[in-house]
C-alpha cells in the first residue's frame, strides 16, 4: 500500500519513569518516518528528562501541565484532536490504573480521556508491579476497549530485578505506531538511488547552461523513499532546496559529475530513479577564463556543443537482475507517446512521462503524469508531487 501523503500526528505521552530518556529516540524515529510529534510529560517525567529536550528534538512546545499552553485555556482538549495516535511510551503502571479508572488529574490523563485518537500503550516498571493483579486487570480493561499495547520485554531492569518490565525496543514501539497510523516500512532494507535537479554545463567560469528544474519532483521521491525506510542516495544538481534529512546527499553539478556520482552508488540500488533534467549537450570546449565582447573569442558568440552522457541509460544498460530502474519523460508534447519511446531507447523498467513547458511541470508543487510500464500504462491525474512520488515507489516496488 501507499504511505501516506499528508502527515500525521503522533502526540507521544511521557511518564515517569527510568525509561523516560528513551521517549527521546522515539521522537526521531517517528520522525525519520516522516511523523509530526508532539509530547506531554506527566510532572514524574520531568524529573527524569527535561522538556527542553523534547522541545528541542520537536520543535514543538511540549505540554507539561494542565494549563501551560499559552492562549489556550483547554490546552487538553486542543492537543487530543490534533492527534491522529496518542503513544503513551513509558507507561507506567499508575498512568495505566489512571486511564483504566478515567481518572483524569493531570495534562497526560486528561489528554488520554479527551482524545478520540487510538491509543497505544508501551509499559514499563519494575517485575513486581508488571505482574502485579491490578496491573494485569487494568491492562485487560484497556485491550477490551480497543487500547493497544507493546509489552514490556523481559530483562535486567533498572531496580536490580530481572524480570518483564522493561520498556520494549525503540525500533519495536516505533514500528507498532506506524503500523497503528497505517504507515508501513515497506522499503525498510532497501537502497534507493534518485538523481534530481537540472545539471549545469560551463561555458566559461562565470556562465552556463542549464534548465527550469527545480528539484522538487525528485526530492519528494527521495524524502518518500526515506519515510518509507529506505536507504537513500540523493545526487542533486544544483537546486535551491534543502535535501530531506536522513539520506546520503551527493551535490554535483554538471551531467559528467552526475555520471560518476550515480555510477557509484547504483550498484548498491534496489531502485534508482532518474528524475534529474540532465543537460543533454555541453560546451565542446569551455573556456578557463571569462568570455569578454569584442576579443575576438568566437566562442563567446557561437556555443559549439557535444553530447552529454546518457546516465539512465548507461546505468540501465549495466541493471543487475534485483534492480528496478525507472526514468522519467519530460514532454512538451505527444507526452504519453514519447514516453513509450523512451522506455525502450533508455531499457527502463519504468518511465514517468510528464508534460513541461511554462508553469507545467518544472518548479510546480503538483504533476500530472502516465507511469508507463511494460505490462500497461497509469494514466494519473495532477496531483501533489508527494503523492506522486509514492505512486512510483509502489510502481516500483511491486516490480522488484
Ligand atoms: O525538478 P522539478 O522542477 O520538480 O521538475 C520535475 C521534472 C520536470 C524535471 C521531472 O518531472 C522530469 O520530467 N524529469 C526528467 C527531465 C528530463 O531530462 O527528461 P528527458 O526526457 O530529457 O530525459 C529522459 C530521462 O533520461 C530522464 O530520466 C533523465 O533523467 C534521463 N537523462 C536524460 C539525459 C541525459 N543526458 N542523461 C539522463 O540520465
């Protein structure tokens, strides 16, 4: 299935307890999904880890009591409906007796009452506790009204005991909320290659040749590859946008650089997408300094070009058995056509063909396009960039 396209909101309750530091690795992983996370401490918490931490890793004011939030007076009933999951992670066993009875006597509680959002509840405390009667009962009362849980792993724990009760594994508790959001990690293990941006050829040190792309089409498909768990490479030509976090960005410039760049990093690729706006000639000869009217430099007044290499299509033809390679077709016309041409020329598994020209395609925020394969083509309404992008990825997926 699809990841989804617009972000959801974890709100992430923190409890007292010894576990608390690990909340913060949690905040990253829900992020490094592409997750927006808010956090509500419980005043136990704080003694164990400060809310600027929280702050800081979110970027978003973290609640730590009932009427903190500035301006808003119901600051409870606010953050409990802009969640789309509340995570309790570490839950302790008190905070869970809390929620099971409705008792609703500070910000984390009265949030846990207030929200229409699933639960989801990742315990910890001490063995006895754990195993305690009430604890299991009031765990039993949550899971029949529908709470989910990641329970606690056995383990040493922080008392001396050794026993169940530790805080499970971040990688687990993250991976169970994204499956509560109905996010999957379907591209988690693999290596994903995406070429994006125009390339710029000289013509002298200080000028060149170039073209409108902007970047965005192949750093949605890069930040969805990462949000979908991907290891990505992300060989950029020169672009105004700041590459998504979490992935290996290799900045270059001309289509030679681009070239080397990529002929590195395929062989690793499950999935190499070429979205980049290659420069398909260059300066034949460019010079070493600055071009000036009226002396005589002919090559001021006729450019005299030569081929660029073809990086898709020396790649693809190199295309190892487990690979999937997928270009694009930018068409100022016959877009669907044209793009079935190049799926042959290129020997691509896939190509993305799309209209450009004036305000089409390059520099926009939405692309309408025909994923065209050798079993059929997509014909795909406009649509954010993003959504796009996760479209080819399935695409591409599903052939691998
Ligand atoms: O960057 P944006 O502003 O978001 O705009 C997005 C886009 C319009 C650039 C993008 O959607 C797109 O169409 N990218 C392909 C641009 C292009 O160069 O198309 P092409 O039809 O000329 O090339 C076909 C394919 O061969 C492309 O995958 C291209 O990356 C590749 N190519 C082309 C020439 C070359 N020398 N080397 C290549 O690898």
């Amino acid at each position: 299935m699809a990841a989804a396209t617009t972000q959801k909101t974890v709100l992430l309750g923190v409890s007292g307890c010894i576990a608390a530091y690990k909340s913060a690795e949690i905040v990253r992983g829900l992020q490094k999904a592409g997750v927006r996370v808010k956090v509500v401490m419980t005043a136990h918490a704080c003694e164990f880890v400060g809310p600027t931490t929280f702050r800081a890793l979110t970027h978003e004011p973290v609640a730590t009591r009932l009427f903190d939030g500035p301006g808003d007076a119901i600051h409870h009933v606010s953050l409990a409906q802009e969640a789309d999951l509340f995570l309790i992670a570490p839950c302790t066993a008190n905070v869970m007796a809390k929620i099971a009875c409705g008792i609703a006597d500070d910000i984390l509680t009265t949030t846990a009452l207030a929200t229409k959002a699933p639960l989801l509840i990742a315990p910890a405390m001490n063995v006895n506790m754990y195993e305690a009667p009430a604890t299991r009962q009031n765990m039993t009362v949550l899971k029949d009204r529908g709470v989910r849980f990641v329970e606690a792993e056995e383990g040493y724990l922080a008392c001396g005991d050794i026993g169940a009760g530790r805080l499970a594994e971040v990688d687990v508790i993250v991976a169970a909320a994204l499956e509560a959001l109905g996010l999957e990690r379907d591209l988690a293990g693999r290596r994903v290659l995406v070429t994006a941006g125009p390339t710029i050829e000289a013509i002298d040190p200080v000028r060149y040749l170039t073209n409108h792309s902007s970047g965005k089409m192949g750093y949605a498909i890069a930040a969805a590859a990462v949000r979908r768990g991907a290891r990505v490479t992300l060989v950029s030509g020169p672009v105004s946008l700041v590459p998504p976090q979490d992935l290996l960005a290799v900045p270059v410039r001309s289509a030679a650089e681009m070239l080397e760049a990529a002929a590195e990093h395929f062989p690793a690729a499950d999935i190499a997408v070429f979205t980049a706006a290659v420069c398909d000639m260059r300066p034949a000869s460019p010079a070493s300094r600055k071009l000036k009217k009226g002396d005589g430099d002919e090559r001021l007044a006729t450019i005299e070009l030569e081929e660029n290499p073809d990086i898709l299509a020396t790649l693809a033809a190199v295309k190892g058995p487990g690979q999937v390679v997928v270009g694009f077709a930018a068409e100022t016309e016959n877009v669907r056509a044209n793009g079935m041409k190049k799926l042959a020329s290129k020997q691509a598994d896939l190509i993305v063909a799309n209209q450009v020209g004036e305000n089409v395609g390059f520099g926009q925020d939405e692309n309408q396009a025909y994923i065209i394969g050798h079993d059929g083509i997509l014909d795909l309404p406009e649509m954010p960039k993003d959504a796009l992008a996760d479209i080819i990825l399935d695409k591409a997926l599903e052939l691998l």
